[in-house]
C-alpha cells in the first residue's frame, strides 16, 4: 500500500467515527428580503432595537443572517427565529486578535421571534454601518442562502485532527508507527497528494456545522480556546465578480465557534470569531 492509499484508508475510517451533521451554503448573487438567510443585505431589527455598535459607536454591518426555520434537522442549534452575524468594517473585519472573543467590533444577535409587521424602509433609515475604507470591504453584494444537509468526518484544519489520525493509523500499520500525520512529509510527494485529496479533507467552503477549515491554523489550540468546540458559520472567501465576490484578506475564510451546551441554551454571549489568509 501507497502513501496515499494509506493516508485514505485511515481518513475514510476516521472520516465514519467523528461524523458530524453539516449544513453547506450555496450562496447566490441576488436582492434578499428582510428575513431571507443571507450574507450582506439589511438586518432584520425589531421594533425598538438598535443595530450593535463597538464601544465608540460605531455602527456594525450585517455579515450574515439565518432564518432559523432552516435549519431543519441541526440537532442543538435554534429552530425559529433568526441567528445574525455582524462585523465592523475595519481593516481586520472586526477582529480583535488579542481578544477574538470578545463581542465589541463583532456581535452574534439571536432573536427568538419573529415581527412580521417590521418593514425595511424603516430599518434603512437608522442603519448606517460604519466603513473605514471600501477596500477593507470583504464583500460587495449581498448573497441569499441555499442549505444542504449532509454529514462529515474531522477535516485536516481541525487541531484534534493530528491526535485523531495518528491513533488510527497506529492501530491499522502495527509495524510503521507514526508520531504525528507530518511523518508523512519526508518527500516531494507528500505535497501533491495533500493536493490531490484537499477537497476530500480540507473542510473548504461555507456552511453551518461540521468541522472548519483554515488558511492557517486553528485558534483553538492555544490559550484555553479548546472550550469552542462547534463551529456556527463558516464563510470561504469566493473570487468570482460575476457571480459574487467574498474575499477575506488574501482568500481567507472567516469562521464563529460556540460550545455546544451554551448552543443548545441558546446563549450567543460568548463566541469565538476568527478570520485567516495566506
């Protein structure tokens, strides 16, 4: 057996034990309504709120917003109602790297119900989000949602991905054992089979659930962050003016992390926000 059809018959075995729900996102360039699930758009507000602003005031934009009624099926995230994502337009998309849990220039806003009554003139009149300059804008249109539900296995992006796999193997290659999925980069081709199964194991692409992908790293490894361990929404960076343009840094992705018991209590006061580029 290969190197490749080693490293394959290990991920499809792990692939099977760590399967997750996911929900992919299909988005299309399109004018979305108030409620619709989308990126960009107007936020649905009800009567009385105000849209979220960092501590000086200034006014946050809509990333992105989920009709939870959608979500059909997505054991411990909400049923009704809407899930928003919001960001400050800065030029680290409202990031704080020191700090990427801290909701003051990001906010996920979760209203249980819905007022069908509330019109979006009305929204557009108090909604003037802050932009320090159009090129730090990640996104130019606004995208309605598309879901498709589908399982998957623990991607290569995952910081429990290494322990998982060498555990795997260990028990499949008795007589080679490995220390860690990079023994496996001791010569050119290592690169071009990780080329030729990155679709398989990347994690790529948008969607709610399931395991994230990177462009470097992943935050939790470090300083405790191991406690967000559900992956809320995951926007992939797409380079296509045609058909919409989403680009996060030099083709990022842009993922929010939640534990999962404040998930299934509903509670989105503590949330993990991470962005990354090459």
């Amino acid at each position: 057996m290969n190197k490749k059809e080693a490293i394959l018959k290990v991920y499809n075995c792990i692939k099977k034990e760590t399967a997750k729900k996911a929900m992919s996102i299909e988005l299309k360039k399109q004018k979305t309504q108030l409620i619709d699930s989308k990126v960009g758009g107007t936020p649905y507000l009800p009567v009385g709120a105000e849209i979220p602003v960092d501590d000086e005031g200034k006014q946050l934009t809509l990333l992105a917003q989920i009709n939870c009624e959608e979500l059909v099926g997505m054991e411990d995230y909400p049923q009704k109602g809407l899930l928003q994502f919001f960001i400050l337009m800065d030029d680290c998309y409202g990031l704080d790297f020191d700090n990427q849990n801290k909701q003051n220039t990001f906010r996920v806003v979760y209203h249980d119900s819905i007022d069908n009554n509330v019109k979006e003139e009305d929204i557009l009149k108090i909604y003037n989000p802050y932009i320090e300059d159009e090129d730090y804008m990640p996104f130019e249109d606004e995208f309605k949602m598309v879901f498709t539900t589908y399982e998957e296995g623990i991607t290569s992006e995952d910081f429990n991905f290494d322990e998982i796999f060498v555990k795997k193997y260990n028990e499949l290659f008795k007589d080679n054992q490995i220390e860690s999925f990079w023994d496996f980069d001791d010569d050119e081709s290592f690169d071009d089979i990780l080329e030729e199964i990155n679709d398989e194991i990347s994690g790529c692409g948008n969607k709610i659930g399931g395991y994230p992908y990177f462009a470097q790293s992943d935050p939790r490894e470090y300083d405790g962050l191991d406690v967000y361990d559900t992956l809320l929404l995951q926007i992939d960076s797409m380079d296509d003016y045609e058909n919409g343009y989403i680009m996060w840094g030099d083709g990022g992705v842009c993922n929010f992390f939640i534990n999962k018991d404040k998930l299934k209590n509903l509670d989105f006061s503590d949330v993990l926000y991470n962005w990354d580029c090459y």
